[in-house]
C-alpha cells in the first residue's frame, strides 16, 4: 500500500513538480491527466521523445497527426505496450492503440486510443481500516485527419475524449468523487522537402503541433477544475540517405505546456510574483508566454528539448538513441534513451530503453515494445504465398 502510493505521488511530481531541488525550488507547470505527455510508442521513445517531424509512421497520431498525409501505405495498424515505474510498483502500464486508413492521395483518417492503468489501489478510512480496493485508470481516444494542401505540406486535426477514473466514487470530506471528463483537439502542420547533401539524396522535414487543447477538468461537483496538458511541440528533423541500404535520420523537438506557471504567493495566499492562473482556457493558453515569475529566464526553463536519431539498414533493421533534457526548476526529467526496430513483410517490431542521468530514479530501465502492421504489405505478402 505505502509503495503504491508513492507510486501514485511519483507519478505526479515527475509530471506536474511539487518538490525542492538544491539550489532552485521546483516551480513546475502542474496539470491532471499527465498520462497525455508520456511518449507512448518506441521508435519516438528511443530518440528521446523526439516525433514532431519524423518521418511519417503509425505511430504520428501522438506526435503530429498532420504527418499521416504523407504516409507510405493504404493502411496500418500498431499497438504499443509500456510498464511503468516498475522500479515502484508491479502493475502500472500504458497501452497504445493506432491505426490509419489512406481515403485518396491527399487524405488519410486516423483514430488512437491511449490507455493508463495504475493497478489495485487499497482505499482505507481514516483510522487506516481498508474499506475496498479500486483500480485506477485512464483513457484518451482520438478521431484525426490530415490532408495534403501543398507539394510539401499537409495540416491534421484530432479531436480526442479524456477520461480519468482515480477514485471509483470514493467520498473526500463528506463529498462524491467522480471521474474526470474533458474533450479536446490537436491541430498540427507538417513540412518535407527532398534535397541533396553532399551529393546525397535527402530529406528535411519540419512540424507544429499543438495539442489537448480542451476544457479544464473537475473530480468533484465542488472542487476546483484544473487544466489538462496543453502543448506546443516544434522541431525538425533530416533524414540522408548514403547509398541504397544505409540512411540516418536526426530529429530536434521544443516542447512546452501552454497553461499557467504556478505564481509566489505569501503566507495569506495573495499572489505577489506572476499571474492569477485560475482563468479561462483560451486566456492561459496566451498567458502561458509570458506569466512565470521569473521572467523571461523562467519562461525559457519550461521548454524541454529532445534529441534523437535513427539508422536503417536496407529498411529491415534500426537503431536508434536519443536525450530528454528537462531545466531542474521544472522537473529534472534527464534521460537517455535507446531502441531498435525490425521490419519484415508488412509488420515491424520495435522496443525502447530509458537510462536516467540519475541514479535510483523512478524511470529507470522503462521498456516500450511496439507492433506495427502495414495492411497493404500483409495483404500482398498474403497474395504471392498462395
């Protein structure tokens, strides 16, 4: 019970800070429903959480759903699995499920569904006898689309519904609990050119995405709604490639959460550094530039930055490395990152291993394994074996 809990707390100071560090105290964007941040898929997982302007793949729902306008393929399908925070507890996992289906030359759909379960849960009253056990859970699923509007650039949209299930109706100072609803939407661009490097065919490709831009959520009738992760991602990335079976790709994502930085309040709770962050969403959105009490140099601490990069060899075989660098004062989320991906006739496997820069840290040795399928390569694998 005491390790589930710390598990449950970990989460949200990983995601949301509440804790001091040595020289800085921690003044970190806090929202609910972070499960929504956590890179779901491997390939992404192994470069560092990078995917804004990779090469289109199933997994680009996450990342940019603009991207799937360029996808190889009529349709695929991929499903991902990741333990969580097993240096804690047992049974915390995530699950991802995506697919897409090609309508014409410039349209494809989409459609995702991520899921969180944060495994049995004692509840007990306040003299510490359990009164029952609950399993945790939590949910986001996504309907996109994305369309080719010029010779190198596409636009998506996603429109998703989040629910968050803590309590199971559990009661908290005489008052109901009940599971958190908000609905949400990403919208996101995608560019790709081809050119030559070095007398080498290349491509360069650069994305936006700005996703969970949705309502506030509340577990309560009376409690307080608190924003759901917002997020601006923008990075690019370049793929070379050096002969017909070797080609290297790098990738660069910018991230930052577009809600309000917690502002310095005194002992009587009046705001006396920073901005009121209980607004409107569209408000925060806007504010989330420039409300951090710290000015401009804070500002600048809440963007994290993500590095990877990607070898193939005769499109069959990968491996790829990456690092997540997040400033100190907002999380101190520092880790390399590292995975490989096989592909063989119309599926492709793929795994992840994350190594944080500090020791004993709850995020130690996470896995991710991904499966992939292309529709079109199965059904024409299918086809010349009969």
């Amino acid at each position: 019970m005491k390790k589930k809990s710390a598990a449950l707390i970990l989460l949200f100071l990983l995601f949301t800070g509440s804790i001091r560090l040595f020289s800085q105290e921690l003044n970190a964007i806090q929202t609910v429903v972070p499960f929504l941040t956590i890179a779901p898929d491997s390939r992404s997982g192994a470069m560092g959480d990078a995917g804004v302007a990779t090469t289109p793949d199933i997994y680009s729902q996450h990342w940019n759903p603009a991207k799937f306008a360029f996808i190889d393929g009529k349709a695929g399908v991929g499903i991902s699995y990741s333990p969580w925070l097993r240096n804690l507890v047992p049974d915390i996992n995530i699950a991802y499920l995506t697919g897409y289906y090609r309508v014409d030359k410039k349209q494809v759909a989409s459609a995702s569904m991520l899921y969180s379960s944060l495994g049995d849960v004692p509840f007990t009253d306040e003299f510490g006898n359990l009164e029952r056990t609950f399993k945790p859970n939590e949910l986001a699923f996504d309907l996109g689309y994305s369309r080719i509007f010029a010779e190198n650039f596409s636009g998506g949209i996603a429109f998703r519904f989040i629910y968050s299930n803590l309590t199971g109706g559990t009661y908290s100072g005489g008052e109901a609990t009940r599971p958190g609803i908000s609905f949400a939407a990403d919208i996101s661009g995608y560019y790709r050119k081809d050119v030559t490097i070095f007398s080498k065919k290349a491509e360069i490709g650069a994305g936006l995405n700005f996703s969970n831009i949705g309502s506030k959520m509340s577990y309560s009738s009376g409690q307080t709604s608190d924003f759901i992760p917002m997020n601006m991602r923008l990075g690019s990335a370049g793929t070379i490639n050096f002969d017909n079976f070797n080609k290297l790709s790098l990738a660069l994502d910018f991230n930052k959460l577009l809600v309000p930085t917690p502002p310095i309040r005194d002992n009587n709770g009046n705001i006396i550094d920073g901005k009121d962050p209980n607004v409107s969403v569209p408000v925060a959105i806007f504010q989330s530039f420039y409300d951090a009490p710290g000015g401009f140099k804070e500002e600048i601490r809440e963007i994290t930055t993500s590095i990877g990069t990607e070898y193939w060899y005769n499109n069959q075989f990968a491996i790829r490395a990456g690092y997540f660098h997040e400033n100190q004062s907002k999380g101190n989320r520092k880790y390399f990152t590292a995975g490989a991906g096989f592909r063989f006739k119309g599926f492709q496997i793929d795994f992840s291993y994350l190594m944080p820069t500090v020791a004993n840290h709850p995020l130690a040795r996470t896995l991710r394994f991904s499966l992939a399928f292309d529709m079109n390569s199965l059904k024409k694998a299918s086809v010349s074996t009969q």
